[in-house]
C-alpha cells in the first residue's frame, strides 16, 4: 500500500507567510509616516520659536547699499482711454528718482554669536560691528537721458538739495545705537526711511545737500571732480544669518567670528577663508562684472531690477553643528529597511528552526521599532543625538532581545538576534554621520545583506511545507 502524503494546510505555505509578513511592513509603513509627521511637527515649532525670538532681538539680516539717490524732473509716459475706447499715450512732467552705486565698497566687522534658549529649543543670535567705508564717482546723468527704453524723457531739474544717501537694512529692530554718515569729512546723522520703496522697504537715510557741496556747472550739475569719500559704522543684531549685497564696483567683505560651523551662502562664496576651533574668518572680494545689474538706473527700473539685486546677496549662516531634527528625520527614512531586515531575521528562524512565529508577534516586533523613532526624538530634544540614539537604540535591543528569548524559545537565539539588530542599529548610526559617503556605504551594506539572505535561503524549498536543515543550506558555501 502506497501512503499518501498528507495535505499541506495554507497557513504552513512559506509563500503565504511571505505575503502575510510583506502585508504587516505595509500596515506599519502607516505608525512611521506619523513618525515622520511628528519630525517635521517639532521642526516647524523649532522655526516658530526662532521667528518669535527674531521678532524681539532681530531677523537675518541683508545689508544694502549704501546707494546715492538724486530726484530729477523727466517726463513721464501717460496711457489713457478716450470716449471711442482707444488707448492715448502722453507725456507728462514727473519726478524720477536716479540710484547711483559706489566706485569701492568695503565692509569689514567681528561677528558674535550666541546661543539663545527658549524652553527646549535653542536659536542662534548674533551681533556685528560693521564699519562700511568707500567712494563714489561724481554722479553724472547721461545715462538716465539716453534711456528712451523706459520712457525717461529729457532730463529737467535735478533737486541736488534733496540728495540722500540710503541703506538697507530689512530689520530696523536690530539697531543698537547711533548711526552717523561721514560725507566728505561732514557728519551726517541717519534717520529711519526709504528713498524709493520698490528699492527696499526699511532702511535707513542721510540727507545731502550736494547743491552746496559742490559748484553747479551750465548742465545743472555739480562740475567734475574726484572722487566722494564715505563711511559710517553700524552696531547690528540679527539671528541666523548675515548678508551683504554687492553695489560696489569693487566689493569687499571681511568677517571673522568665534562660530566653528559656518555655512557661505549666497551667490558668491569667500575668496579666502579659515575655519578652526577659535572660529572663522572670511573674505570676499566681488568685482561688479559677476552681478547682473548697473551701476545707475532710475527709479522707474527698480522694480525689473529686484530679482537681480536680491538674488546677488551673500555671506554666512550660523547653522547649529547637529540639527536634531534633521538626523532624526533620516533615520526615519530609513523606518521601512529596518522593518524588513527584523522581519527577514525573524523569517530565517522560522526556515531554520521548529518554531513558528505568529503575525501578532511580528507586529509586536515592528512597533517596537517604530517606537524607536520617538524615542531618539524625545530624547535628542533634551540631550546630545549620539547619547540619545545610543539610549534608545539600547533600549529598544533589550526590549526586543528579551521578547525573542520567549518567542524564539531560546536564549542563544535571541542572542543572535539581539545581535543583528544591535548591528543594524551600529549601522545606521555610521550612516547618519557619514553624510558625503552615506549612499555608498548604504548601497555596499544592502548588497551584502541580500547576498548573505540569499546565500543562506539558496537550498529552501519554496514549494515544500517543510524547511530544509541548516546543514543542507550551507553545504557548499
């Protein structure tokens, strides 16, 4: 008599417990977008408090200017409609405002940073002592006459009484102090206000009296001369980051600072610099060649010129050495790896070993590692990110190590197990601190992983309700 082999129920399919363990990664994916939700949560209330303390002590500040601002009467392009709706074009006389740039241009100032508090989270603020000094040419009017493109019309009286020298600075709370002008050897106070407010919308102003400065020659304008000396320092505060924008035809910036981690940003980055533990110092030196907007243009070109003014902009940002919540947000990207690799260790076992492991159990396993992510968070927030991913991740290896010594049925087995995932977790951490090389060593680490799983499950039979031993899957290797 032949026997026959016995029926295999479905629920012993290896393929079937594939499926099941790939369905529960799928359900917990859900409890990490949370996860990640909650990153990007405390993120946004860490940016709401910087703006609460930038609102006090002052923004990031951008230096403009200073810029030369002489109103001049022109004639004006009028478009109106008529009674039979076609459009009339007329001019009409009007009052223009001409930008002029300085020749030279050179900042230079200490930057002290300080690390501000508010509950548990810390915004970086500083203060500077800018000593802005520089030249300009005798401003000359030729080109607002010849610039038909924008309707500038003939040039009438230019109002050299009511000459201003302005600077930008977009946040005035930021001042401390008295700022005074030295035009020409004269001393000029500044006072709060714009000139041309499509220029910049907060500042500061120094009126020029250039009629008197200077003698007026037959064209209505001061006679050639040399060079405008000017200079002026300002005692500024800020959070985040300091800038300056390039209106010299030479522009020199120097900076030093005790901040050891420094980001140049902008459009231009430092011409020499260095970087230790006592700080930072940094120079540019920005020629007018790399900027895309002249020396002088009249007030009706200011708005087609904003994009390039504001986009010239540099200088640096005081970034915090560890952003918690940026390394907590890549580790969480990593959530869903970290599912499959448990699972794939605990599948192993399964293979390997008379032992069965229910999906409840499995998912007891995937929101321990969920958990692991509010941990690390919570804690980053108090202490160091080394100290807290150190804390949870022990945390979460006890745990689940002591889990699997029931489910597995053995403490040698979840020992092993313990000790993957203690490695998987060593491993992560080497990819969060190695940012420049984390694509190649996580590429390397997955290769090698699927190489090990498919070296170890090459003689499984998929097919069979039955594993194959240990002995069989490795022979050969």
């Amino acid at each position: 008599m032949f026997e026959t082999e016995r029926p295999r129920r479905w629920r012993d399919s290896k393929l079937v417990k594939v499926m099941g363990v790939g369905i529960l990664v799928l359900l917990l994916l859900i409890p990490l977008g949370m996860v990640g939700g909650l990153v990007a949560e405390r993120q946004q209330r860490q940016l709401s408090v910087e703006q609460e303390l930038a609102a006090v002590w002052g923004a990031a500040q951008t230096v403009a200017g200073p810029v030369l601002s002489i109103p001049y009467e022109s004639l004006c392009e009028v478009q109106t409609t008529a009674a039979n709706g076609q459009v009339v074009t007329s001019f009409q006389p009007c009052e223009k405002i001409a930008h002029f740039l300085p020749e030279t241009l050179a900042v230079d100032g200490p930057v002290t940073p300080e690390v501000r508090s508010r509950g548990i989270f810390d915004v970086v603020v500083y203060r500077t002592d800018l000593r802005l000094q520089g030249t300009f040419a005798p401003p000359k009017f030729d080109e607002m006459a010849r610039d038909a493109a924008v309707g500038a019309g003939p040039i009438g009286k230019i109002h050299w009484e009511r000459a201003s020298l302005g600077v930008g600075i977009p946040d005035l709370r930021g001042i401390r102090g008295r700022v005074d002008l030295d035009w020409q050897g004269q001393r000029v106070p500044f006072s709060p206000g714009v000139v041309d407010p499509s220029l910049w919308t907060a500042g500061l102003r120094a009126p020029l009296r250039l009629d008197v400065a200077a003698e007026k020659s037959a064209a209505g304008k001061p006679a050639a001369g040399g060079r405008i000396p000017f200079s002026f320092s300002v005692s500024l505060a800020g959070s985040s980051g300091l800038s300056l924008l390039p209106f010299g035809r030479q522009t020199r910036l120097a900076l030093r600072s005790s901040w050891r981690s420094p980001s140049f940003s902008g459009a231009f980055l430092p011409e020499s610099r260095r970087v230790g533990k006592d700080g930072f110092n940094a120079t540019w030196n920005v020629s007018y060649y790399g900027r895309s907007f002249p020396q002088s243009w009249s007030s009706v070109q200011t708005g087609s010129l904003a994009t390039a003014i504001n986009g010239s902009a540099f200088g640096v940002d005081f970034v915090q050495p560890v952003d918690v919540y940026q390394q907590t947000e890549r580790s969480v990207k990593y959530g869903a790896l970290f599912l499959v690799l448990t699972f794939v260790t605990f599948f192993l076992f399964e293979l390997f070993q008379p032992i069965r492991v229910h999906p409840v159990q499995y998912l007891m396993v995937g929101s321990a590692l969920c958990l692991f992510y509010v941990l690390l968070l919570s804690i980053a927030e108090q202490l160091a990110f080394g100290i807290a991913y150190l804390i949870a991740a022990g945390a979460t290896v006890t745990l689940l190590g002591a889990y699997a010594a029931a489910v597995l049925r053995g403490k040698k087995r979840a020992a092993v197990f313990g000790g993957v995932l203690g490695l998987l977790y060593a491993y992560l951490y080497v990819l969060l601190q190695a940012e420049d090389y984390a694509l190649l060593l996580g590429s390397v680490g997955l290769f090698l992983i699927l190489a090990l799983v498919m070296l170890i499950t090459r003689r499984v039979d998929w097919y069979g309700s039955g594993t194959a031993p240990v002995e069989a899957a490795i022979e050969g290797a």
